[in-house]
C-alpha cells in the first residue's frame, strides 16, 4: 500500500492566555488573523488526551506557514525550555527580508536573546520571546 503524501497545514503553540500573545504575532510580527474559532467536546478531548478538553484558537497567516495558537481549559502549567540547546525545546522561524530593519523597529519591550548576527552558514538570525516565552527565531531570506 502506498503511503499517503502529506502536505504541511500549520504550526501550532499552546499558550496560557489567548489574549496575552495574540498582539504579539499579530500587531508586533505583522501576521494576519485568518481565523478565530473554539473547540470542545467528547471527540475533541479523546483526540488530544486531556479529559474535559476545549480550546481557543486563532490561526494567523506567515506566508505558507500557518500558526496556530490555542489556550486549553483545562489549562496546564508548565514553561517552555529554558535554552534552545535543551531537549523538546521548540521555536517557530519566520523569514524577513531586511532583518537589521525589522529589528530596529521592534518595540522597546520585545525581549530578544541577541542582536541579529551572521552564523557560518551565512544565514543572518536573531531570537526573541513572546509574552509568555516561546522562542520565535527570525532569519533573513
């Protein structure tokens, strides 16, 4: 039997307040809100293993890539990996033309790892947080 060919939809990060992050990807990344919508419901919680499960999401558009962010009831506490060196630590890349640009712009409260800077490969990228501290890597495309 031949295996299915898959196709990417969406990235997805799960964050403690919906309202909190959203205006970071939206109004300081520039990403389009696509959709906003809730699940709930015996299926929905059985297909991702929390009892009593409902979300909140909202998809914004990055080019191809789809992000998905989603608050969770119940919601668990965690945090996310200290460092990028750390296993199950993840991060979301986007890709912008004029990176040194970009950052400049960025707002005064933006936490950030580092300036832009130039690695080997001669790829220019830089890292921030977001509200809630999820790595989101920009690179220059």
């Amino acid at each position: 039997m031949a295996r299915p060919e898959l196709d990417g939809h969406h990235v997805g990060i799960t964050v403690n307040d919906l309202e909190t992050v959203l205006p970071f990807y939206r109004d300081v990344l520039g990403l389009e809100v696509i959709d906003r919508f809730e699940v709930g419901g015996e299926a929905f919680s059985d297909a991702v293993d929390v009892e009593d499960a409902s979300g909140r999401f909202a998809h914004l558009s990055a080019g191809d890539t789809r992000i998905e962010l989603v608050e969770y009831e119940p919601e668990a506490r965690g945090s996310p990996a200290a460092g990028l060196n750390q296993p199950g630590a993840t991060h979301v890349a986007l890709a912008v033309d004029d990176l040194e640009s970009f950052y400049a712009e960025l707002p005064d409260d933006v936490r950030t790892i580092s300036e832009p800077r130039t690695t080997e490969s001669g790829t220019t990228i830089c890292f921030l947080r977001d509200p809630e501290e999820n790595l989101v890597e920009l690179l220059e495309s």
